[in-house]
C-alpha cells in the first residue's frame, strides 16, 4: 500500500480541484447571466453541462494518475472521439442526445418555464417546459401529465414558444 500513496494523494488533489471547479463555475455562470442578460433558467443546464465535462477531465486525469500509458489513454480517447463522432449522425445514441441539449441550450429559444407546441403530425403536444437534461427535455402538460422527449427529437420536431411563466 505504501507504493500507491503518491497517486492516493494526486487523486484527493484531482477530486478537490475538481469540488472547487464546479463550485467556481456556479458563480461564474450566474455572473455572466447576470452580465449578458442570458434568461436565470438557464443557469440550470448551463451547470449540468459544466459539471458533465469536469467529471470527464477528472477522470482522465485520474486514469492517467494510475499509470495507463500515453498509448492506452490516446487509443481511449480516439475511440470516444469516433463513438461521439457516429452519435452526431445516429438519432437515437444517448451521446447524440447530450449533443442534440448542447445545442438546444444555445441556440433554441425554449428556457424553462416556457409554454412550447410541439407540432407533430400524429400526436400534438402542449406544456411547460420543466427540466432540459442531458438525455430528455421534461414537459408538464395543464393537466398534470408527465411527458420527456429525447433532446434529439425535441431538435428534429418543430415547436413553438407560446409564453413564459413568470413565477
């Protein structure tokens, strides 16, 4: 056990660093919401997304603390880099999904708390706009029902922004 206590020490380091990113980052994005006048609903997947690449960096980092070899983390990394390239082009991929939020977080009028139409020829859906996750966009219809829809669906389908719910 003696042989590993450098890299115990080096992965408290990385898991502290880590803690303290994210803490930072929650402050910094209400900041900049603040400063661009970007909606404050935002804040919320904004946060999900920050939290979602300093775990990835982390745990490269702690993989490379534990010796896997320049060799074996680049043949990782190349194979994730293909994986996330083949989610872009497939529709139903969970990383397809995280793709589809990121660019519905930018650049889709939609925050939460809004009315949205989603305009389908065989099933029309209304309500308030919940939860927008790494996987599902959450809506509340006015009768209380619980409905997610992929974010890559959600992308695909046409929707309109009725209104805001100020709360």
């Amino acid at each position: 056990m003696l042989g590993y206590s450098i890299e115990v020490i080096e992965t408290v380091l990385v898991i502290v660093f880590m803690i303290v990113v994210r803490l930072l980052s929650k402050s910094q994005i209400s900041r900049a919401l603040r400063k661009f006048t970007f909606s404050y609903q935002r804040r919320k997947v904004a946060v999900k997304l920050i939290n979602f690449f300093v775990v990835l960096i982390g745990l490269i980092l702690i993989a490379a603390i534990w010796g896997i070899e320049q060799k074996e983390l680049f043949l990782f990394l190349s194979s994730a880099v293909t994986v996330m390239g083949i989610a872009f082009f497939a529709q139903w991929s969970l990383l397809s999904n995280i793709t589809s939020g990121l660019i519905l977080f930018f650049n889709h009028p939609m925050k939460l708390g809004d009315t949205i139409e989603v305009h389908d020829k065989d099933y029309q859906l209304t309500g308030v706009v919940k939860d927008i996750g790494y996987y599902f966009i959450h809506i509340e219809t006015s009768k209380g029902e619980q409905f997610t829809i992929p974010n890559s669906v959600m992308l695909q389908k046409m929707v309109s922004v009725k209104a805001e719910i100020k709360g």
